[in-house]
C-alpha cells in the first residue's frame, strides 16, 4: 500500500473532505492513517466504500473527536471521520425517541431532548466529544438500568452502508418510503427488527466497524421528571450496597442506579486533574458507594418522589447500608454532574492524568470476588492499590453487570498499564467474567471459549464485507487486532 492511495480517492471524488497522507488521528503518535476523509452525506460515505472496494484500501470509521482510547489505526487505511454529519433530525415527545446523525456529541443531544422534555439514556459522564451513536453501537452501559429492557437499548433503527457500498436501513426505518414520508405516515422509527423478522441491526452492534459504517440512528429516550433527587449510600464493603440494589431495582424505585470505591467515586466529583481538587474530595466518600436518583413525572410527581425515597431509606436500612453525603458538595451539583457529559479531563483520567481499565458482565452478586481477584492480581505485578477504581453498573433492571476495574496511571505509563489490563483478562475470565465487547487481546480470550461465534463471525463478515476492507481483524476474527476508534 502506497500514500498515494490518498491521491487516488481525491481524483475519484475531488469534492470530498479529503486531509492529506500521513495523518496522527489524534497526536498521540500511534495512530497513523494514510487520510482521512470527512463526509458530509450518506451517499459520499457509498461511494467512498466502493472506490476501497475497487482500491483494496481498509477504511476505519470515527465518529467521537479525539483522543481515540486503546485505538490503533493501521498505517496503510483511511479513516472515514463522520463527525461532521451532526444533525439532530427529529426529536419525538410522544413517543420518546430521537433520530439523529452520527457525529452528534451527548453535549449536543443532550439539550436538544431536554427542550421537548426528554432526557437521554447517558453512559456515566462520557468523555467530551463523545458520539452518542459510538457509545450505543459499542454497548457502552448507561446508568439508568430500570429503562434497560436488552442489551441493545437505547439504540433502536439505523441507517448502514455496508462494506459492499450498498445502503441499508434496518428495523422500521426500513421503509416503504423516505424517513420523512414515514413521519408524514406516523411512523416514529421506533421498532428495531427488520426488515422481516431478522433483527439486523444487531449484526453491526458491537461489531466494531467491521461490518458496516453507521450514518444515523434512532433511540429511545425518557421523560425528564418533574422532580428528581440523588442518593448517596455508604457502607465499608460491596456486599450490603448489593443487597439494597437488587431490592431497589425489582422494586422499580430509583432511576440512576451505580456502584463505585471511594478513589472512583472521588475522581467524579472531584473536577479537573490540574486543579487536584479531588483530594479534599477523596478522603469523605466510603469505602463503597451506592448513588441512586429518586424522580417523579409528570402525574402526581411529589407523591411518587416521596415514596419512593421512602422505600430507598427502608431498604438501604434493612441491607445495613448508611446514607451519607455527597462529596465534595451538594446533592444538587452531583445530580448536575450526572445529567451531562464529563467537563475537562475525562473522570476515569483525573486521578493520575490517564488509566487503563478491563470491563466485562457477570452478576451483581459476583462483583466483590472480581474486585478481589483483580486486587490481588494488581499487587502481584507490584502496582499500588492506590491506583486502583471499580465502577460497578447494574444492567436489564439488575439481571446483569458491566463491572469495570480502572487502573490510573501517568500518561508515559500507558504501555505498561496496557500489557497488565491485556494480561489479567485470562485469569478474571477464568472466574466467569464475560467479555462481551472484546478488545484487542480481550477477542482472544473471549473467542477461545467459543470458536464457533468466531468461525460465524468471519461467515457473516464475508457476506456484509466480502473484500474486507472495514476495520480488518479489528473483531479478532482475522488479520491484525488493533483494539477500537
């Protein structure tokens, strides 16, 4: 492959965004491509996949603004940066669903479904410059699992062009008819199977990119309460704080709903790195901290508020759980931090100016002996407990976890603090962690427990990208493993 594959593609497609050979996604140094082109419409991002198709060039899609975590992008590709393509289309009360495009940040949606009285279903304070559609294609947990129903949500229809160039709409929004003579007819792309009775939209979340390059989507969304107010619960181990969620939970009586350690919990609240304000923060949060919100809508707000913090107050009890205050300020300013997307240095990163974290599911039950396990793996590779947070997110109203340990380190550690993340994720799937978003090395230790979900991926593959050249070997299915944009 030569640079001037770059050349290629502008004399194919002149009008198109095109940056210069050479180009360092991010300025990190390690992630080379050859170009990057910015597309603007669904149809420059076809023709851009059959001139690879007819070039034999590999494109990597982008969509969140930099930096681009435990991504490698291979010298020899072009990446298709479509975050330029930001409208938020439609955003339907009535319904509660939004459809927009994929270069739009939480910054952007946010506020747009807070003016119809809507708010999004949020990963914990994404990273400035996330894209929504990223975060919901990669299965990202978000943090109010009492309006998780399946793995898939919140994410509903989506508009695809497939490694063959062709372009596809999967569930409701597959037609008949453009998506504005759907609106006209009421359809409010709501329902994700389809076309048919295959549910495709599933064959490209958590692919990757390797399957397909997602222009838009549509999602769910709830309504904004009319009251709302945050928990805080302490206790000196995990286990009490396990007991009360699950009974929350079955309840349905609290909306946000995670777990964090206190050196976690402090790099929330605690602000910008450079500042260390999270140092008078650290030493006030428990061991282990349940934060719940307790919300009322729009029919008898206050009376549901109440009871439901009633029933909260009963069961933190009961589980032998205290509730605490907040650190470092109010309840007030940590439901605000909660509502919106992290402000500066991104929260995982405050503590020691970058980190590395291993995430996976299992059950609520089993996230202590987890936490244990990677403590004692951490303190035989001689790293400090200090640096060491857990995030632990109940999903599907509680059935299930993502349970994330976060290793924080200095920014020249990465290297280091990468191969142990890498290492470990053999002895914790030994315990029974499922790696259900399998990056870089975690692909081979979650596909060697099931070769046949390989051997499917790469048949699947062939037939959505038969020259394979989206993200090539990015699923661990082939080619090289170069971990995720």
């Amino acid at each position: 492959m030569s640079a001037t594959a770059v050349d290629r593609l502008r004399e194919r497609m002149p009008e198109l965004d095109l940056d210069d050979s050479g180009v360092d996604l991010d300025d990190s140094g390690d992630h080379y491509v050859l170009g990057v082109a910015r597309p603007h419409r669904v149809e420059e991002i076809a023709a851009i996949v059959r001139w690879a198709r007819d070039d034999g060039v590999p494109l990597r899609a982008t969509s969140s603004r930099p930096p681009h975590h435990s991504s490698h992008g291979a010298g020899n590709a072009i990446a298709v940066d479509v975050s330029r393509m930001r409208a938020v289309r439609r955003v339907d009360r009535r319904n509660r669903v939004a459809l927009f495009e994929a270069g739009v940040t939480f910054e952007e949606l946010v506020p747009a479904l807070e003016a119809e009285g809507l708010r999004a279903a949020m990963p914990l304070c994404p990273r400035p410059g996330k894209s929504v559609l990223a975060a919901y294609l990669e299965r990202e947990p978000t943090i109010m699992p009492k309006y998780q129903w399946d793995h898939s949500d919140p994410l509903l229809c989506l508009e695809l062009v497939f490694g063959t160039g062709d372009i596809f709409r999967t569930g409701s929004a597959a037609g008949p008819g453009t998506i504005d003579e759907q609106w006209s007819a009421g359809n409010a792309q709501k329902s994700p199977m389809g076309p048919g009775h295959a549910d495709w939209m599933r064959l490209v979340q958590g692919a990757q990119g390797e399957m397909a390059i997602a222009t838009w989507c549509s999602a769910k969304a709830e309504i904004l309460p009319v009251r709302e107010s945050v928990i805080v619960a302490g206790a000196a181990t995990l286990e009490p704080l396990v007991k009360a969620t699950y009974k929350l939970l079955r309840r349905g009586a609290v909306d946000v709903c995670f777990l964090l350690d206190a050196r976690a919990f402090a790099d929330l609240v605690g602000g910008d790195a450079q500042a260390r304000q999270f140092q008078g923060a650290r030493r006030q949060p428990a061991a282990w901290n349940l934060i719940l919100t307790v919300s009322g809508l729009e029919t008898l707000a206050e009376r549901r508020h109440d009871l439901h913090t009633r029933w909260v107050q009963a069961d933190l009890k009961e589980a032998g759980a205290h509730r605490c205050d907040p650190p470092p300020e109010s309840a007030e300013a940590l439901l605000a931090t909660l509502r919106r997307p992290s402000v500066g240095t991104h929260w995982r990163d405050r503590r020691m100016g970058s980190c590395e974290s291993v995430f996976f599911q299992s059950t609520l039950d089993r996230a202590p002996r987890f936490c244990e396990l990677f403590g004692e793996l951490a303190v035989s590779a001689g790293i400090e407990p200090e640096r060491i947070g857990a995030y632990v997110q109940p999903q599907l109203g509680g059935r299930t976890a993502h349970i994330e340990l976060i290793l924080a380190c200095a920014p020249g550690e990465q290297e280091q603090t990468a191969r142990f993340v890498a290492e470990v994720a053999e002895p914790l799937a030994a315990e029974g962690a499922f790696f259900s978003r399998p990056y870089g090395a975690w692909a081979q230790v979650a596909f060697a427990r099931s070769p046949a979900s390989a051997r499917l991926l790469g048949k699947v593959k062939s037939i959505f990208d038969p020259d394979g050249i989206l993200a090539p070997g990015r699923l661990g299915i082939g080619g090289e493993q170069d971990g995720r944009l």
